[in-house]
C-alpha cells in the first residue's frame, strides 16, 4: 500500500489538464471553482476505477469502435475547453485595471456564481470521464500493485482506487488554497490572461495527443 500510495502521489502531481483546467477554474471562480473542478474530476476518476474493477475498462480499450468514439468525444469536449480558454485570455487583456472595473466585474461575477458553480464540477468531470487515457491508467497501472494471492481482487483494486482517489483530493486541495494565497497576484489581468492562454494550447495539445491515440491491445 505504501509502494502504492507513493508512486499514485508521483503520478497526480505531474502536470497535466487535471492541474491546467483547477488553476484556470481556482482563479476564475475562486476556492469554489477549484474546489468543485477537483471534485468533478474526482468523480471522474471513480467512474473508471469502478469500470476497471468490473472489466468494462478492459472492453473498451480493446475495442477499436468504442475506444475510437470514446476519444473523440473527449477530444472534441478538450477542444472546445481550450476555445474556452484562449477566448478568456483575449478578454482580460482588454479589461481595465480601474478600480471601479474590477467592482463592475466583482459583481457580475457573483450575480453568475450559481451557474458557474455546476459549470466547475462538470468540467472536472468530463475532463476524466471522457478520456480513456484514465481508463489505460486505472487498466495497466493498479495491477501492478495488486496483491498475488488476494481472495478478491475486486475489493482489492477498489481500495487501491479509493486510496488514489484520497490522495488527489488532498493533493489538488492544497494545491487551490496555495492558488489562492497568490490569488491577488494571479488575477491581475496581463498575469491571468497569460495563464488562460497557457491553459488553452495545453489544452488543444492534450485534444490533439488524444484524437492521434491508439487503443492498446
């Protein structure tokens, strides 16, 4: 478990759009929007933890037709993020810096929290549901930790994937509240567009990456 726990811990520190799309919602929807995308993202993973642990996963990957439809959509979805993303940019760096501006904006923004609220978790979620590059992770990487003579290898990787799903939540939740901390930095219009362009060539590249990908078989 702790060979397990260490390399997991390794592994959901790398950069990646888990990391790209937390940062760009932590800044644009504050602790909330991090917080919900980390959730989201969460749910995400637990969607093929349990598809792993029940073989769907397995199917999937050595299905040409459904890994094909699968990584198209999740393509298409990265894409549309990374439009998203890049468009944002270009419109903090028309923002004034005035001090009644960022009231105006202050304002705006809380008067659409509630319906960015479900726009941070969804992402998240979709962001890993739709990848199946997750499902290659939870297939040919939580085996390897998976004990030999185990009575239920089920319940074992279960607990494998509840262990990496804990370490991603305690992970990216330190992560947004140092986001946070540098909030005041971040946000400022020329350093926030400059992350949101960062966030959305990742983004378009990832979507590339993953339309270009091959099923293992």
């Amino acid at each position: 478990m702790t060979t397990f726990a260490i390399a997991a811990l390794v592994l959901i520190m790398m950069p990646g759009p888990d990391q790209v799309l937390i940062t760009r919602n932590a800044l644009v929807g504050g602790t909330a929007g991090g917080l919900l995308t980390m959730l989201g993202g969460v749910l995400g993973l637990a969607v093929h933890a349990s598809a792993a642990a029940l073989g769907l996963s397995a199917l999937l990957l050595t299905s040409a037709t459904a890994f094909t439809a699968v990584k198209i959509v999740g393509a298409a979805y990265l894409l549309w993020l990374a439009i998203q993303a890049l468009r944002s940019a270009a419109r903090s760096l028309r923002e004034p810096s005035s001090p009644t501006a960022t009231a105006d904006a202050g304002n705006a923004s809380a008067a659409a929290a509630s319906t960015r609220r479900s726009a941070y978790l969804r992402q998240g979620f979709l962001s890993n549901a739709l990848n199946p590059k997750v499902a290659l992770f939870f297939v040919t990487f939580l085996p390897q930790f998976l004990s030999t003579g185990s009575g239920s290898p089920r319940a074992e990787a279960l607990l494998l994937s509840a262990i990496f799903a804990g370490l991603y939540l305690l992970w990216f939740g330190l992560y947004v509240a140092a986001v946070e901390r540098l909030g005041r930095w971040l946000r400022r219009p020329r350093v926030r567009a400059r992350i949101e362009q960062v966030t959305g060539v990742f983004l378009l590249t990832v979507a590339v990456r993953l339309a270009t990908a091959t099923a293992a078989h």
